[in-house]
C-alpha cells in the first residue's frame, strides 16, 4: 500500500499566539473611549480580550467593551450596529472594585477593533487590557 498522507492523520492542535500587553494602567476618562486595533488575523479563529478595570469609587456607571469588523483596516462596523449584533460585554459594575473578564471574540474579518467606552460621564476607571490569538 502507498499511502500518500500519514495514517492515522494527526489531529488539529490548538494554537494560542503569545499575550500581549495594549493597555497598562490606562486611565480611561468620563465619556471618553479608547480603541485598540488588530490586523493581520488570516488563519486565527478567536481574538481572546482580557479586561481588568478598576472602578473610580464615586462612579455611577462602568464600561462597554465592543468589538467592531472591517474588511480593509478602514472601514469598521459601527457602535450602533455592533450593540444590535450583541457584539459588546458590559463588565460587572462595582464602584470603587476592580473587575476582570475575559471575553471571547470570534474573528470573522482580517481586522478587529476593540472599542471601550467609559459609561460613566464623569469619573475615569483604571484599564488593563491583554489580548491573544487563538485557532
């Protein structure tokens, strides 16, 4: 017998890329945003957020973590039809408390932009933000 591929054929494995670190210490201000941007995603599956924000202790509202499509690197889903899609997380909110998530991203385009939002129009909350690939 000739067998032109390896027999068994070996299963696919996972593959995380390594952790990196885009927001340290991040003070994300009243109303403001912040937007970090990831490209060159051909051949990953999964876009892993890591978010860890700490609450100003008079603040009244938390943050909203959106991730937005584009198929170019310019032109991007908007908010308003991210939130439709359910494409966004509300992390707990505790005033005064620091919160960690991770969240899960399915990579549908070669770009995706991680887009957070300060719900609160007055106070700033502390931001780390981790992220990872995964196929």
């Amino acid at each position: 017998m000739n067998y032109r591929h390896k027999y068994p054929p070996e299963p696919l494995k996972p593959s995380r890329s390594s952790v990196t670190y885009d927001l340290s210490a991040y003070s994300l201000g009243g109303g403001g945003s912040v937007i970090i941007d990831k490209f060159d995603l051909d051949g990953w599956s999964a876009l892993v957020v890591i978010v860890r924000v700490t609450y100003y202790v008079n603040a009244t509202a938390g943050i909203r973590v959106r991730w937005l499509y584009s198929p170019d690197g310019t032109n991007y889903d908007s908010p308003e039809e991210a939130d439709a899609q359910g494409n966004y997380y509300d992390p707990t909110f505790v005033a005064g408390g620091t919160i960690q998530t991770t969240i899960l991203v399915p990579i549908f385009t070669p770009y995706v932009r991680i887009y957070i939002v300060n719900k609160d129009n007055t106070y700033a909350h502390e931001l780390n933000v981790w992220t990872l690939m995964m196929r």
